[in-house]
C-alpha cells in the first residue's frame, strides 16, 4: 500500500494551527487550488518582484508569494528559504512552507517552437489581517496610542534581536516589510535580500538592492562590507522606522520636535 504524498489544505491548516509544525515542501497543485489558479481576485499585494495572494483553507486562511523574477538566481531562492526555515519567532512571519517547480513549454519563436523551462518559485506564510506598518503609519483616520508605538517597536527590536542571535541580517528593513497581526504584534517579513552567513564573518560583500532612505548610503555606493559589521546595516534601518512611527515621517528630525511626540 503506497502512503499518501500529495498535500491538501486540511493538511496545510493542521500545520498552521500546530506552533511546533516545521515548514515544508509544498506541490504547486496545492497552491494553485488555494489560490484559485492564482487568481486576480485572491491578490492582496504586489511588488517589483513578487505577488501575493489569498491562499482559502478549510476554515482559514494563508498567504502564498509568488515570486516573478524570472531572472533569479537558484542560489538567492535557495537562500531566502534557507534564512527563513532557520527562525521561529513571535516578532517573525511564520513561514510554513515552498515551492520550486520547474517544467518544460513549448515557445514559439521567430516561426519556431522550442522547449524552455519555465520557473514557479512560491513561499507560503501565515495571513496577517491587518496589513504592514507603512499602512498603519500613512492611515490618518486614526490617533495612535503611545502603548501601541512602544508594543511595535519593541515587537520590531525583539525579531531583529532574534535574527541577529541567527547570525541572519534582513538587509531590506522598512515599514512595508513589517505586517501586524489582528492585535498590533509586529511581524518582520520579506528575506528577499537576507543573508545567514553561518562562521563567515571574515569575508566581505557588496549591497545589492535595498530601499532608498531606509537603508544605510553605504550599501548603496559598492562599499565593501564585513559579515561582522552587517548587523549595523539593520540598526541604521531600525532607528529610521523608530523615527517615522513617532513622528509619522520619514528622515531626520531635531530632538526637540521628537520631544513633542511624547519620546
């Protein structure tokens, strides 16, 4: 008797309700049935490279990235997965699993047909309702509570705390990349540009992507950086988000105005 192999989404929302459940490979026909075929009605979110949709469980329900970088590099999917299967953390998206599906099709070109390869490569995450924490500071109808600034930025400092304990640098941290749950927990999400770089603390690498006033100039003009200094990196993005949930903007601001704000 063959054992069953094939994943279904009773399967998957066992998983997501057992906190001890390890993330794991997923079968696209899994995610495509949540999703409705990846379907423009189940997206929720997009960005340079990268869809997010709305993944329908039995009760409940997740969220799957579909990556649409097609140009990606094996070793940077293989390095994100890597990053984020090595943490677990209340101040950290839950992942629960990926897939990386390679199929052959047919293309016509220049009155030919050839067979290329065509890439899937999908993560799929815990659903956080409330959106990320660019929403949450743009959202003007609202007047945030002091205690709702200091649970967010001490959710914030904690999962970086705890990447970092991981030898793991996000690279990308911004308010966009932070999703906040039904009760204002902060979860940092989006490894995209993680590194985990193990005992190689002695060799050096150069920025590669990043956003643009969240992320320290250094990064951005080919310094060369040590693996042992890269945690500074995450620091600097740090201390611009602290600035802009107190004061509601972005860049640098005298301390006495941050005074105004109850800091």
């Amino acid at each position: 008797m063959h054992r069953r192999s094939t994943i279904t989404p009773r399967d998957l929302e066992c998983m997501l309700r057992n906190e001890t459940a390890e993330p794991k490979p997923l079968p696209l026909s899994l995610l495509e049935e949540i999703t409705n075929g990846f379907s423009a009605e189940q997206e929720i979110g997009s960005g340079g490279f990268a869809v997010v949709y709305k993944g329908k469980l039995v009760s409940t329900t997740v969220a799957v990235k579909r990556l649409t970088n097609t140009l990606m590099d094996e070793k940077e999917f293989h390095q994100e997965v890597e990053c984020l299967m090595m943490v677990k953390h209340k101040n950290i998206v839950r992942f629960l699993g990926y897939c990386a599906n390679r199929q052959g099709s047919m293309e016509r070109r220049h009155e030919k047909f050839i067979m290329a390869d065509v890439h899937q490569r999908l993560l799929c995450f815990e659903y956080l309702p409330n959106g990320n924490l660019y929403e949450y500071i743009s959202d003007t109808s609202h007047r945030p509570k002091w205690t709702d600034h200091f649970q967010i930025i001490t959710g914030i400092c904690q999962g970086l705390h705890h990447l970092h304990q991981h030898n793991i640098v996000h690279l990308d941290l911004k308010p966009a990349n932070i999703l906040l749950d039904a009760n204002l927990v902060p979860k940092i999400a989006d490894f995209g540009l993680s590194r985990c770089f193990k005992e190689m603390q002695s060799r050096v690498f150069t920025g590669k992507g990043g956003t643009i006033g969240y992320t320290a100039p250094e990064f951005f003009d080919s310094t060369e950086i040590r693996y042992r200094h890269s945690y500074r990196l995450d620091i600097y993005s740090l201390g611009v988000i602290i600035i802009e949930i107190l004061t509601g903007k972005k860049g640098y601001h005298d301390v006495d105005k941050l005074v105004q704000y109850g800091v």
